[in-house]
C-alpha cells in the first residue's frame, strides 16, 4: 500500500474505534496517545493530525473507503476495523452498523465479511481456561480468596512463553495474528491469577490491564499502526530476515508488554491484590522497561516461533494456550 491509501486504513480504524457510541474521555485519551506515538514512527505520515481529523468529522468514511483501490487493501481495512470493534468485548449494535455499512462501502461480498467475523467473534468469547477439578476439603465457612504459594520458576517460564509468542504474532502479516494478542494476555493473566488461589473472570482481566494502562483498544491499534507503517500488513513474511526487519518494533512492543503485564500480576496476585492503580502503573511502567532490554535475547525464539505458527490454527491456539 501507498501512503495515501496507509493513512485511509489507519482513519478507518479510528473511526472504528468511535463507533461503540461512547464518548469516555479515557478512550479518547487512549486513542489519541496511540496516534502520538505511532507519529514518531510514521515518517511523512502526521498522525495525530489524523486522530484530529477523525475526532472532529473532517474526514468522511465513503471517502476513506474509496481510496482503497486493492480488494487486498480493502478487505485489510474491514479486519483490522473489526478487529478495533471486538479488541475489547464482543462489538455492540452500533459497531455492528458502522460494519456493515463499512463492508457495503468497501464493496465485500457477505462470505469476504463474515469469514474474518467469525475468527473475531471465536477469539473474543473463547471461555478461560477451565479449572482443574482439585479434591479438598469444604472449608467451615466461606471467606474471600487466600493468596496460596505459587511455583515462581513455572510462572516465569510460562510470561516468557507468552511474550515469545506475541512477539512472534507481530512478525505475521496477517490481522488474524494481531487479533489473538489480547486473548492471550487476558489467558495469561488468569492462569496467574489461578496459581495463586484466585478464580478471575474477563471484566477483573480487562480492569486489571486498564489499571496498568494497557487499554485494549488502544494496544489493538498501536500493534496494527505499528505493522501498517512498517509495511508488514499485504505482504507474504518471506524470508524471516525480511519480517523481522518490517515488524522489529511491534515485535518489541507485544513481547514487551506481555511480559511486564505477566510480571506485574504475579506481584499482584501474590501479595493479595494490595496494589493501588497507582502502584500498578507505576510498576508496570518500570517492568515495561526492563522487559525492552530482554527483547534481543530471545529474538531468536521468537523468530522460531512466527515459523511455526499456523494462522489458519490461530483459534485453536489461543483455546490451547
């Protein structure tokens, strides 16, 4: 894709991010610091010109649609936007209409619409992982949840599985490869959260990665922002040197992320969730750090990873993480 066709997909996915309906300063925030950063990166691309133009409707949705000249560029602008719509929970009626009407604008045929659908909606409501039947005795009285001692070295191995993975996701040109990301953090998290005596449903999952500040949509479009301005997104991964080359910085994102995420709930988890919203960022920011510096070193897992991964497969990965 060209630059002028690049800045299209991106307001697309913008325009999805608005269009639960809600208004929350928080999503905005998010949404907005997303843009700025990619705008480091992007070259000639002024992208938080572009969240400006999209916030205040000085940039038309028919009109970004037909700039899209490929059916490979179009059918890329509907994922990743659908992909923007479930990032944080199943898409609402509202997202479900913007969708349409996006899919009607971008000329798809139903099955080009309802395929990638499919996938999105598989990997959004696949339920956690089931616990383990454990014979025990009833307790005398019920309580809340006692904080039990957890196996470190097995915990540790299992973040740094999972930030090999995603980081190998983002060496993929495919959007379905983004879009297992979030569900496999959210996984993560629950087995931690399981390790140490706590059974987690997705709104405390989704509460925790907010508190940290990891926003579900907002890390949906910096991963796909990232794969679109380094050229990753419409070609074939080739030779790995190649898309390394084009997806270092969402690898280091999402390997990055993953792993001080993982991190910071064992901490959290294992001192009885005491952490305040503040201690959470400010720990996760401090992980987030220390995690970019352990990126290089296990780049080539994360390489033997991406070579393995089957994106036809990617539901059943993400049910078997």
């Amino acid at each position: 894709m060209n630059a002028e066709e690049t800045r299209a997909v991106l307001a697309i996915a913008l325009m999805a991010a608005y269009a639960d309906g809600r208004k929350a300063d928080a999503e905005r925030d998010e949404v907005r610091r997303v843009a700025e950063a990619l705008g480091a990166d992007s070259g000639s691309l002024n992208l938080p010109a572009l969240y400006q133009d999209v916030l205040l409707k000085r940039i038309d949705l028919a009109r970004a649609a037909a700039t899209l000249g490929s059916g490979e560029a179009r059918q890329l602008a509907f994922e990743l936007a659908l992909g923007v719509c479930d990032a944080d929970e199943l898409r609402n009626e509202a997202e479900t209409r913007f969708l349409a009407h996006l899919g009607a604008l971008l000329k798809l045929t139903p099955p080009q619409m309802a395929e990638p659908a499919a996938v999105a909606d598989a990997l959004v409501t696949l339920p956690l992982p089931a616990p383990a039947p454990v014979a025990t005795e009833a307790p005398s009285k019920p309580g809340p949840p006692v904080a039990v001692a957890a196996d470190a070295a097995e915990l540790d191995g299992m973040i740094v599985n999972a930030a090999i993975v995603n980081g190998a996701l983002e060496l993929l040109p495919q959007s379905m490869a983004s879009m297992a990301i979030i569900p496999l953090q959210m996984r993560l998290v629950y087995r931690i959260g399981k390790a140490h005596g706590y059974e987690l449903d997705r709104g405390h999952i989704r509460d925790l990665l907010a508190a940290v500040g990891v926003g579900l949509t907002g890390q949906y479009l910096e991963e796909i922002g990232r794969k679109l301005i380094g050229g990753l997104f419409g070609k074939a991964a080739g030779r790995m040197v190649g898309a390394v080359a084009r997806g270092a910085a969402g690898m280091a994102f999402s390997f990055a992320t993953t792993y001080a995420l993982g991190k910071v709930a064992v901490r959290y988890y294992a001192g009885g969730r005491t952490m305040s919203t503040q201690m959470l960022k400010e720990a996760f920011d401090d992980m987030l750090q220390q995690a970019r510096g352990l990126q290089q070193r296990y780049q080539p897992q994360i390489e033997q990873q991406a070579r393995s991964i089957d994106v036809n497969r990617i539901v059943q990965m993400v049910r078997d993480s």
